[in-house]
C-alpha cells in the first residue's frame, strides 16, 4: 500500500486531505509543525530540511502545500522530494490567479516540480472559504465587517473539495500532469458574503468599506508582511474570478456552497455572537 506524506497536515486543506485519505483505506503520514493525533506524524518545518527528510522516508506520494514561504526557500524542498528513495509523485496546491506575486511564486514552485521528472498535478485552487476567518474579532465587536475592496467579486472553495480532488489525484493515474483550475460554486463580493454569515448566525451583519491600511494591519497579526502584500496586491488586481466546474467533474458532487462553509463552521462564528 502506498504510503502518503501530507505536508501542513493540521492546516485548513491537510486535515482535510489527511481524513479523506484515512477514509479510503490509504497509509498517511502527517508532516507539520504540531503532531496530528492519532496518525503516524513526523514533526518539522519546511525550512529545517533534516525534518522533511525523515518524514519523506518510505513515502511514495506527497501533497505539498506552500503558504507563506518564499520561493528562494522552494528548491531545498523539492530537490529533497526529487531525491528520497521512494517519491514519485507529488500533488501541489498552488494558485488559480493568472499573475500576481501570489500566482507567480506557486506557478514558479510548479516549474521546480515539473523539472524534477517526478509524477505530478497541480491545484490551481481559489481563495480558501477559511480566509473569512479573519472577520470573526470584527463580528465578536459587532454587527459590521469593514475591510478594502468589498464590491471585488470573488469565488471561494471550501477546503473539503481541495483535499477530495487532491486524494484523487494522489491515488489515480488519470489525474497525472493535469493543471486543475478549482473555484466554489459561487461568485460574490465581500459585501454579499457577510450578510450570508448574518443569516446561518440569525444576525443582521453587514460590510462596511474601508481601508487597505486597515485590512493590512489586521492581516499582520496573522500573516508574514511579505505575504500580507502580496494578497493585498492580488485583491487590488480586480480580476474577473475564475468559475469552473472541475470539482464535480473529479469528484462527481458538486463544489459546497459558502453558505454549507459557514454552517459547518458555524462554531466559529457562534463564538461571536453577542
């Protein structure tokens, strides 16, 4: 049986991939800063390649996300992918933005990959539904999320449809050297979702503009500043959204709405709740 690395196996996507895997009967092994419980765990860091390179030991297939790095720290990493005794293959979560610094540091980490001569396919994934997160301190203070470029539309994924396209395409040949453009159902701006909250929390909450001052300030208590601008910049872009039906063509469900992500999540914000 194959043995399958997970990388960033306790963040919004792994856990996800780690639970799918584990449900279709697949060996796994988390690889993250913290120990995941109850599975075989190798605890390490991207940037500490001795960590990686324990964790890659037996492993056949790897899925790989890249966060908040930068791509100067990307080769150590899939030249120590490319050169463990068993990988051949690697499923990287990378970006659905055509350009931008964000597009353009995961599209230069596919390109490391592609020259390695590894088995592979790509994610290109839209923004993570878990990104609203960030609103839940303005939603705890009250009934109004303020942030820059509220009328953007966008198109969010629920974390659950990255990790099942990605658990295909870690155990399924048909996925290989295929570049996968995965979007939500759904086209909103900012100002739309809120409201969406509201209505699963039986609030009345409602976005406010602001500043992109004030969206970096409160995205540094979370982010790296490098990366903090980089998103910033991509927002500004005001790129038509991408809208794609590849989750349900993988999969055969159809990609969750926003609305199931709150309602899944809706602990998370019943916290806020006054």
């Amino acid at each position: 049986m194959t043995t399958n690395l997970v990388i960033g196996a306790t963040g919004n996507v792994g856990r996800h991939v780690v639970a799918e895997l584990r449900n279709a009967g697949e060996e796994v092994r988390a690889f993250a800063r913290t120990i995941a419980a109850g599975i075989d765990s190798v605890p390490g860091d991207l940037t500490e390649p001795d960590t990686l390179a324990k964790a890659l030991d037996g492993v056949e297939t790897v899925f790989l996300l890249w966060r908040a790095l930068p791509l100067d720290a990307a080769p150590p990493v899939v030249a120590a992918i490319a050169e463990a005794k068993h990988a051949r293959r690697v499923v990287f979560l990378s970006s659905a933005a055509a350009d931008g610094p964000v597009a353009a540091l995961h599209h230069g980490i596919e390109e490391l990959i592609r020259a390695t001569g590894l088995e592979w396919t790509f994610l290109r994934a839209a923004q993570f539904a878990a990104n609203t997160l960030e609103w839940v301190p303005q939603i705890r203070a009250g009934d109004v999320v303020r942030g820059a470029h509220g009328d953007v539309p966008t198109t969010l994924i629920h974390e659950r449809d990255i990790a099942a396209v990605a658990v295909r395409a870690m155990t399924g040949d048909e996925h290989l050297g295929r570049r996968y453009v995965l979007t939500g159902p759904e086209i909103r701006t900012p100002a739309e979702l809120v409201p969406v909250i509201g209505e699963v929390l039986g609030r009345d909450l409602r976005w406010d503009e602001g500043t992109v001052e004030e969206d970096r300030a409160r995205m540094l208590a979370w982010m790296p500043a490098a990366f903090v601008d980089a998103v910033l910049e991509d927002r500004a872009r005001r790129t038509p959204p991408l809208h794609t039906t590849t989750v349900e063509e993988v999969t055969g469900a159809p990609a969750r709405t926003y609305r199931e992500w709150v309602t899944e999540h809706i602990e998370a914000f019943a916290a806020a709740t006054r």
